[in-house]
C-alpha cells in the first residue's frame, strides 16, 4: 500500500443526522476552503499533497465543542484549518457547525490531532 506524505482530514460531526447527500456537501466544503487556505499560506505543502494524489480522509467526531478542541489542538501545531457552518437552507438550523477540515498538511502532524478517531461509516 502507497504510504502518503501528507493528508487532508475533514472530522464530521457524529451527533448529527444528515443525508448523504448533505453529509458529501458539508464535507467537500470543509476540504476545498481548507485546501484553498493551505494553497494561499503554505504553497508547498499545496503542491507536495496534490502531486501525491491528494489524500483525504473522512473521521467521525463527536459534538461540536469536540471540534473546536480539535481546532485548537491543529492551531497549536501550526495546522490549517477551516470550521463548517451551514447556511441552513435545507436540513439544518442556520449556524450549524458540521464539519472541521485540517489540512493537508503532513500525516504524521495531523496524526498527532485526529489519529484516534475513528472513520467515519
């Protein structure tokens, strides 16, 4: 099995109900703004993720509050990250937080914040 230098995870939210269809929407938000900040701050790492084929991985979190330690654990090791709301338009209060995108930056980082979590099934 190839063994990937860098990763892009998105952690959705495990204590919501969403379609799939919603679930595959919040999740690609969470993976092109975050894509897009690492793009604009860390170039490199950018280009080294999308010349290996750009990895994603999709984990199960649990409430919102566990996101934002996520969040603040990834800040504190200098890793990109984006925090979905929705707009609330179909299946959600408006605000909702969904998803938490970190990344890509290098799997052994990201590791560090989300390797215990499960995938999400």
């Amino acid at each position: 099995m190839k063994q990937f230098k860098y990763k892009q995870v998105v952690v959705v939210r495990g204590d919501l109900r969403m379609s799939p269809g919603k679930l595959a929407a919040q999740v690609a938000h969470g993976a092109v703004a975050a894509a897009e900040r690492v793009r604009r701050k860390k170039l490199q790492v950018f280009k080294e993720w999308l010349k290996e084929g750009q990895k994603k991985v999709v984990l199960r979190g649990g409430r919102e509050s566990e996101l934002r330690e996520l969040q603040q654990r990834a800040k504190e090791l200098g890793i990109e990250t984006e925090l979905i709301t929705d707009a609330g338009l179909t299946e959600l209060p408006p605000g909702t937080v969904t998803v938490l995108a970190l990344g890509p930056d290098l799997s052994e980082t990201l590791d560090k914040v989300t390797g215990k979590l499960p995938l999400y099934q």
